[in-house]
C-alpha cells in the first residue's frame, strides 16, 4: 500500500477471512507498525461506504524494511490481490457516481481517496498485462471506468490506461472491451485537439462493435464521428453521422441519447444557416428532456432555442426561452 487502506484492503491483500485479518491489525498497531487512523463523521470508507471504521498506514521505514523481508513469490501475489482489489474498487466509484444525487459525492470522494491505491494497482496490472490473465483482466477493469477517469485524469494519462487497456482486453479476447477502449481513446484525442487522430479510433471502433453486433456501442461511436466532423467543419457529413446515431439510439429506446443525438443535429443545421430547422431539432430535445427529468438536457435546449430565436431577431421568444 503506498497510501493509508482500510480493513477490506487488508482482507484483500492477505487473501484471508476477516476475522483473522482485524487480528492481524490489531497486532500490528499493538506493536506500533501501523498507525490506525479512524474515520471522521461522514468519510467515505470502501469497506462500510459513509462512516466506516478507520483506516490504517504503515510508516515508510517500515514498509522499506518489510519489503526487504518479503519473497517474491508473495509479493507477486499480494500486488496482484492489491491490483485487482482497487480495481473493483474504481468500479464502484464510477457506479456511485453513475448513480447520481447524493452518490455522486460519494463516488468522487472514495475515489480521491483511494487515489494512490489506485494508481499502483493499475501500473502492476498494466506493467504484468502480457504474462498473466488476472492482470490482464485487472487492467482492462480499470480503464473501462469511464466517466470517473475522465473526470479525474488529464487526458494524456487517460491515454496511457486505454493503450494497455486496448493490449489486456486483446490478450483476454474480449472484443466488446476493445471497441469500448478504441472508442474512449477517440474521445481523450478529441479533448488534446487531434481530431483527425481521434476519428480513426472512433471508425475501428465502429468496425469491431458493428461486427458484434453491439447497437448501442455503434450508435456512440456514430455519434462520436458526428462530433469530430463538426468540429472539423465538415457539417452535412456530421449530420450523417448524427442521423445514423439518432436512427439507433430510437431503435434501442434509448431516450436519453436520443435528446442528445437530436441536439447535436440543431447544432449542426445551425451551423449551416437552417435555423429555422435547428429550432425544430431542439424543440425535439426540450420535450425528451422534460419526459425524463433530465434538467441539465433541458436547460441546454433552451439555452440553444433561446439563440436560435435572437439570431431570428425574434428577441421576445428567446428572452422567453432563456
């Protein structure tokens, strides 16, 4: 551990019940090795969620010294137990903050946390991808936890966790990871700029989600495509794109990305002069976001009527709709 970890982090690492593994602590802080330090009112512990039972830290030359004891073939073990620990830990970070409300805090505070944790298991794993299945599967685990990484990671680092996630999920032929993974590398290229970078992940994407037949993961990297071409000012080929994403997602009753793929279409068709059709598109969007309570999807759509409307010079309506 090169942070403090809790008692499920030990039980995890030790590979033993939790029982045996409190007695363990509990001699060990007796003896002065490790610190305990319990959980204030209200912290995020991954072993009891909000207000767990403390945490504990092993002092630096302790751990240096330890190290020096400890045989390989044990520390193999303990780093892959550690690895694939913190990586389902990730994933519970990312489904509570999935979860939205109050989990989102949640999610993001078990998350900085565990950070340190985190980052080690997933070196280890990325580090043993060749030769081992588990940490193959491990790493593959943990770039696969999207929405958290792309909050918390510069995009450059994203990169690093998807190309070894790319390489474990090919080891392990998990061809729905592999298309997940090409398509999230697409989009951390996006956010560096390099467009042209990123439509080449997004369109071996589509070949691999295509070929299995994965509508949804098709209809993202369809969107996604539309996105970049957007972006590049290649306007009725976004539409294209968008209009194939938006033929999906109402095939697979996903209103969410509906109202999404509807709105990127008004962007697109404001872009090209028809504001008249955006307005329609976002009208599209306002009454999906408004059905499934999504306040954010809501505000968007009226904030673009709202300028769609004043580039009409209809100021009363677009006053109305801000």
């Amino acid at each position: 551990f090169p942070d403090s970890f809790d008692r499920a982090a030990a039980t995890a690492v030790l590979n033993l019940d939790p029982d045996p593994v409190l007695d363990v602590l509990g001699e060990l802080v007796k003896y002065s090795v490790l610190d305990f330090l319990p959980s204030p009112g209200g912290a995020v512990s991954a072993g009891r969620g909000v207000g767990g039972e403390g945490r504990y830290r092993l002092h630096d030359l302790t751990r240096l010294f330890a190290s020096t004891r400890l045989p390989e073939a044990e520390r193999y073990e303990a780093q892959k137990h550690h690895a694939a620990h913190y990586a389902d830990l990730l994933g519970k970070a990312n489904q509570l903050y999935l979860n939205g409300g109050d989990s989102i805090k949640q999610g993001l505070s078990l998350f900085e946390l565990e950070w340190r944790n985190i980052e080690t298991g997933q070196g280890w794993a990325a580090a043993h991808t060749e030769e081992d299945d588990e940490a193959a599967k491990a790493c593959n685990w943990y770039a696969w936890q999207a929405y958290m990484l792309d909050l918390r990671l510069h995009p450059c680092q994203n990169i690093q966790w998807l190309n070894a996630a790319l390489l474990a999920a090919q080891r392990i032929k998990s061809r729905p990871a592999e298309g997940a993974h090409l398509t999230h590398l697409g989009v951390a290229y996006a956010k560096l700029g390099e467009t042209r970078k990123a439509i080449e992940f997004y369109e071996q994407a589509l070949v691999i989600d295509r070929e299995i037949g994965y509508r949804s993961g098709e209809g993202s990297d369809l969107g996604c495509l539309g996105l970049a071409y957007a972006d590049l000012g290649e306007t009725r080929k976004a539409i294209d794109y968008h209009e194939q994403y938006l033929t999906i997602v109402r095939e697979i009753g996903d209103r969410g990305n509906e109202g999404a793929a509807l709105n990127n279409l008004g962007l697109a068709w404001a872009a090209l002069g028809e504001t008249r059709k955006a307005i329609e598109f976002y009208e599209q969007y306002l009454a999906i976001a408004r059905e499934i309570g999504d306040r954010f999807g809501e505000g968007a759509a009226l904030s673009n009527m709202s300028l769609a409307l004043d580039e009409l010079g209809e100021r009363a309506q677009a006053i109305t709709s801000a």
